[in-house]
C-alpha cells in the first residue's frame, strides 16, 4: 500500500486531501506545518512514506525548505514529492520541476491529484 | 616769424636776457606780455599756436578779448592781483581761441618790475589743459564703466595685504556684502566676520594657503548680510607679488614664492546666489521627481504583491468548495453530507468576504464610495452582522455583550457591516479555536464605539498604526489564511468617510482590541 504524507496548513484542504486519497486506496499521514513533516519523516517508524503531497505556503519551515531538507538527507532517493500550491506562477512550477518534482496548482481535480501522487501523467497530457 | 623786440630786453635790466629768450620761445606755454591797461606787449610761438593769433595781429589790443565773456571778471581780477600786489597768482578759466570752441587752461600770471618805474605790466603763461582735461574724463568714464560692469557681472573686486592685514573692497563688493563702505573695517579679521560661521573655517585657510602655498584662492562660501540674508559668493585670488625681485642671498620675506616677496592677494568675488538657488530647485526638483517614482514604482510592487496575494488566498476556499463538492458528486455516504455542506459554506463565506474586500478596497481607493447616512441603532445593527457570521465560524464563540441602549449613530448600514465583518474575520483568523471572541457597544460623550476582542497573539505596539496600512501583513500570522493585508485599512477608511475612527489596543489578558466609532444622530433623529 503507498502511503502519503499530506504537508497542508489549512484544515479543510488538508481533510479534502485525505477524503481524496483514501478513496483512491492510499494510506494517508498528515501534517500541518513544516515542522510536523519533517518530524514525521524523521521517525524510523513513518520511515515508508512514498509520496510527499507539499503545500508551499506553510509555517515553518516553508515548503522549499522542507524539500531542500528532503534533498539533503537523501530521502529524494526513494520517495516522490509532488508540490500542490496556489502559487501559480511559471516559475513556481520551473523550480518545482528543477527539483525533480510534479507540481498540481490549487484549485485541482480530484482525478489529477490522485494520478500525480500515483505516479502517472495527468489525464489527457 | 617776427619777434617781439620788447621780449628781447630783460625786464630786470642785466641784459641776461638770451636765457629768458630761450624759455619763452621754447616753452609749450603760451606765453604773453600785457601793459598796466592790459594791452598785449609780447607773444610768443606758443600763444600763436594756442590762440590762433598772429603777434602782429594781437600787439597792442586788450588782452581781455582773448577770454570768453563769462571768464572775463576772473580774468581781470588776476591781472589787477598780480599788479597791484606784485604777486604771482593762478587761476583756472577758458580762453577763446580765434576759431574752434574754447579751451580749458590754468593761468599762471606774474608782475613785471622795473627798477626805474615799479611795476610796469604782467607776463601771462597759458597751459592748455584739454589732454589732462580729457584724461580726466576718460579715467572717470572708465571707472564708471567698471563700477557699472561690477554691478551687472555682480562681480567685484578685493586686495589682501598681508604686511598690514588690511583688505579693500571694490564698491560692487560692498553691495554683495550689503554694508556701508563706511561700516566695513577693511581686515582680513573684518572679511571673515561677515562669512557664515560654517565656511568661516574653509575660507580662512584657503586664503593662508594661497599666500603661503598653492597660490590660488577658489572657494564658494556663504555670507550673513547684516539683514540676515545669506548670500552664495564665489572668490578667485591669486598672489600680488613686490615688484623687483630678491637679490640673492638676501632674507626672503615670511610671505614669497622663492624668489618673490607675496605683497598679498588680489581677486574677485561673484554674487552666485542666483545659479546657488538655481541649483538648490533643479536638486529639490529632482528629489520631488525621484520619490514620487519611488512611491509609484512601491505603490506598483504593492499592487502586483497585492494581486499576486488576492489570487493566492482566493484559491484556498476555491479548492475547498470544487473539492468538496466533487466529492459529493462522486456519492459518499450520507453521514458525511451535513459535514461536506458545512465546509462549503465555511469557504464560500470566507471566500465572499474576501472578494467584498477587494470590491471596497478597490472602491476606496478609487474614492468612489457613495455613503447614504442614516439614524441606526448601533446595538441591533451589531447584533445582526454578527447572527450573520455565527454560522459560518462555528469553532469560535462569539461572545456578544451588548449592552441593551439606545445609542442611535449616524452611519451607512452596507459599510458599518463591512466594518464589523472585516473585523470579526480578522478575529476568527487570529483567535485559537474555540476561544471566545467578544463584541460589544458602547456609548462615548460624542460617538457610539463598536470593540472587537479576540485572543490572538496581539499586536506589538509599535505595529499598531501600521496595521491600519494598506497591504500591511503582521508578523504573528496564523497558518492557513492569511488574508489580502487590506482589511484594516478598508475600516479604518470606511469609519472614517461617516465621521469616526478606528484604532487598537492591546487589552488586559492579551490579544487584540480594534474598535471603531461613528458620529452620535442627534436627538429625534435626522
């Protein structure tokens, strides 16, 4: 079972998100802040999540800096993150990319969250 | 030429008369000779010359013919001086030549003695006084010319002598300096009292290093004129030096350049107040126009941040409400459904409220804001924008304390709500969950007050007037949402526009109090 670690702020996306997954079949970790996330992939037992789902904006440390520490411990090696952000400028989506990961901008379809954390192209790309 | 044979015979009668021969017929005088009755007895070359007047043709008439009407009286009156009192006088007059106008002379008129008969006439020397008359005039228009040049160029002129300190000004330098030539002590001590106390300094050594050293003054300074205007000059000066120079081996003076002894200095001084002025509006100018960009190019970055933010916090609710309501298309369980519902409405609410905020922005901004002030009580107004937002924020206690009055304001109603709704969404979005959130009115001397408390992490006080700046965004931000940065801007101008105020405090137990007013209706209404 893939199991996902949902880094989300905001409460109702955050619970939209796990509704979403669990209904595709994932196994669903939260986290609010930054902080949380990497508590959370620093514990040996929560040391299988495959997928990260990264909102940007958090508390801190932001998003970026989430991933640049997900990068440094070389947990990139054997998880995917995919960024889900309201940030919705070319460059956002070009810095995700450089960082090897898939980006989803707010608002998204249920359907295209679910392919990307799957590991698939988006429906009709 | 014929000679007069009476010039031949001394007068004094030792026959040395050859010498006095050569004088008069030398002399550029004119020179002649006239009797007791003032008649002509000699003439020489110099007097044909001046006069016009051949000796044969003079001989024996008056001489007073040879002096314009108006000069006759001084005329004869030094004749009469000379012979009667055996003197030798002066005088200054015209003469009338033959042709041409008159010419201005001086007179010098002596009595001829004879030792047998006293006294037998006068000699008469004419010095023609045209050239010096004209070099006269010439230095004076000269010096007119200059003053005039002075005045227009504003530039004048000033000597430094350094053996006794004493300093000279041009007349044009006393009009810069606004002093009475009288009233200028003319020292080096005397200049630089009148310089600003700050260029006093710079100027002082500029001068001792010119006589010393670099051997040119160029500075601009300030004077204080004695009506207390400040005046811009410019001096250039160089060294004046003694004229011959030091033989060698002899002590140089304290003052020279190796070889010369510095006498002083010697320049001119500029009025440049005007070009100062000039200068002073094209900077200010400059200035003006360079922050006005400034404040276009920030008020630019703030609306892009501003957008940029607006979309930012719109997609928030958005991807709440298309979520969730996907979900329910897709069919969950009815247990889920009053949840569902319940969150769509949370961020439909919040989503409204936000773009009413960049509606009244916008519009505030715009200045175009159309108030319809009316008599309203405060108390059910209040209590009826607050019923409305309970729904939507049901994890906070919105602890309503309103005092059951009559306190009757005058107010628009659309914008006394946005006032309150901005500031009851500010206090959801810094209130922990489920802590109280108070409301409640009251009635100053001159204005009902509507206080908005909520338990968030407060406001620093020196962030307390900022807060009410456009796109001003607090550092204690709460995660999720975090707003457009408008809102209490939009309340404090809103509050405004109807005659109030609005403010915060920071209240006992913490958190933050924002409270606003509006002008009390008068009694009975409008």
């Amino acid at each position: 079972m893939t199991t996902v670690l949902v880094v989300e702020d905001e409460a109702d996306l955050r619970f939209l998100a796990r509704m979403t997954l669990d209904r595709a079949g994932f196994d669903v970790i939260e986290a609010g802040t930054g902080a949380d996330a990497v508590a959370v992939l620093e514990s040996s037992d929560t040391a299988d999540v495959d997928v990260v789902m990264l909102d940007l904006r958090i508390p801190p440390p932001d998003g970026w800096e989430v991933l640049a520490w997900i990068h440094e411990t070389g947990l990139n090696t054997r998880m995917r993150v995919v960024i889900v952000s309201a940030f919705v400028d070319p460059g956002t989506a070009a810095r995700a990319a450089s960082m090897g990961c898939r980006y989803l901008a707010k608002p998204f379809r249920g359907d295209d969250l679910v392919a990307l954390i799957r590991g698939d192209d988006l429906p009709g790309t | 030429m014929d000679r007069d044979p009476r010039f031949d015979r001394t007068a004094d009668g030792r026959g040395s008369d050859g010498y006095l021969r050569a004088i008069v017929e030398t002399s550029t005088d004119a020179i002649y000779r006239v009797d007791l009755d003032g008649r002509i007895t000699g003439w020489s070359p110099a007097a044909e010359r001046l006069f016009s007047y051949r000796a044969t043709e003079v001989e024996g008439t008056p001489s007073a013919q040879l002096f314009a009407d108006e000069h006759l009286d001084a005329y004869e009156v030094v004749i009469r001086q000379a012979v009667v009192g055996a003197l030798t006088t002066h005088t200054h007059t015209d003469i009338r030549p033959r042709s041409g106008p008159s010419v201005p002379v001086a007179l010098a008129v002596a009595a001829i003695h004879d030792e047998d008969r006293g006294v037998v006439g006068a000699s008469v020397i004419v010095r023609d006084l045209t050239e010096q008359r004209e070099a006269l005039a010439t230095l004076a228009a000269s010096e007119t010319r200059l003053r005039e040049s002075e005045a227009l160029a504003h530039v004048g002129g000033w000597v430094l002598d350094v053996g006794t300190g004493t300093v000279q000004w041009s007349e044009e330098l006393h009009r810069m300096h606004g002093i009475d030539p009288v009233d200028f002590q003319g020292s080096l001590e005397g200049h630089l009292a009148l310089v600003h106390p700050d260029d006093r300094a710079g100027l002082e050594s500029a001068i001792a290093m010119a006589v010393d050293g670099h051997g040119v003054v160029d500075a601009e300074y300030r004077v204080v004129r004695p009506d207390g205007k400040l005046r811009w000059l410019y001096t250039r000066a160089e060294r004046a030096f003694a004229a011959p120079s030091v033989a060698p081996g002899v002590p140089l003076p304290a003052h020279s350049d190796g070889t010369r002894a510095v006498i002083g200095l010697r320049g001119i001084c500029q009025d440049v107040s005007e070009r100062h002025d000039a200068e002073q509006a094209v900077r200010d100018a400059y200035e003006r126009e360079r922050a006005a960009a400034e404040g276009l190019r920030a008020a630019d970055r703030l609306k892009d941040e501003f957008l940029a933010t607006v979309s930012h916090e719109l997609r928030t609710p958005l991807t709440a409400i298309m979520g969730f309501a996907q979900l329910i298309g897709t069919g969950i369980d009815r247990a889920s459904l009053p949840d569902m519902v319940t969150r769509i409405q949370r961020n439909a609410v919040e989503m409204h409220g936000m773009v009413e905020r960049v509606l009244d922005f916008s519009r505030l901004q715009a200045g175009n804001v159309d108030l319809r002030l009316q008599t309203i009580n405060l108390h059910q107004l209040v209590a009826k924008t607050v019923e409305g937002y309970r729904a939507a924020l049901d994890e906070h206690h919105i602890d309503v304390s309103l005092a059951e009055d009559d306190t009757e304001v005058l107010a628009d109603v659309d914008a006394t709500m946005h006032i309150i709704g901005n500031l009851l969404s500010n206090a959801v979005k810094f209130s922990p969950a489920r802590e109280p959130i108070t409301v409640s009115t009251a009635r100053d001397r001159d204005a009902g007050r509507v206080t908005v408390v909520d338990r968030g992490p407060g406001i620093p006080a020196e962030l307390k007037e900022a807060v009410f700046e456009r796109f001003f965004q607090g550092p204690n931000q709460p995660p999720g949402r975090r707003g457009t940065g408008v809102g209490l801007a939009i309340v404090r101008r809103y509050a405004e526009l109807q005659g109030g105020r609005a403010w915060c405090e920071t209240p006992e137990g913490g958190g933050t109090a924002v409270m606003f007013t509006l002008p009390l209706a008068r009694k009975g209404g409008r």
